[in-house]
C-alpha cells in the first residue's frame, strides 16, 4: 500500500533519468535498500525493483545501484514480503 508513496528520480551512466516510487524500505547490515516500483498506481501491476544506498554517509545525496546479486536479492525479497505482510502488496519473483 503505497499512501505516502515518494517519487525518487536516478540517473543512469548514459544520462537517462528514471522515475521510481518508493514502496517499502528497510536497513540490512547497515545499509539502506529500497523497495521501488515504476507504477504510480497501486492498483497497477508494474515492476518491483531493489536497489541499494551506495553513499557515504557524508554524501550529501544518496546514490543508489540495482541489486544484482542473487543471494542478496533472494534475503531482501523475504524481508520485504514480511515487511508487506499486512497491506494489500502481492510480491512475485
């Protein structure tokens, strides 16, 4: 359920800028992660995506990269699916 949904934009390598909302996130070993989606509608099916702060914590703007690694994808998918256990979110792989 996404009622204080936050639009986060990144930038690709090439320039390319790319909207995300924010649907859930969580700290794991001391970082942070994101759940985003790029639907805006709640009600829409649209790809989840992870993504990991990759910033110092000095920076003053956070820098997020694409969770790629499988077994770090596989940990963050259960804790999001617990985290979303009670709002109308259905997760899939």
């Amino acid at each position: 359920m996404m009622n204080n949904e936050e639009k986060i934009t990144l930038q690709t390598e090439e320039g390319e800028f790319l909207d995300f909302f924010v649907v859930e996130e969580t700290r794991l070993a001391g970082r942070s992660y994101l759940l985003v989606t790029d639907e805006e509608d709640e009600n829409a099916d649209g790809e989840c995506y992870i993504l990991k702060d990759t910033s110092a914590p000095e920076d003053p703007d956070a820098s997020y990269e694409f969770v790629e690694d499988e077994q770090e994808l596989n940990d963050l998918f259960q804790i999001f699916t617990q985290l979303l256990d009670d709002a109308d979110v259905e997760l899939q792989k």
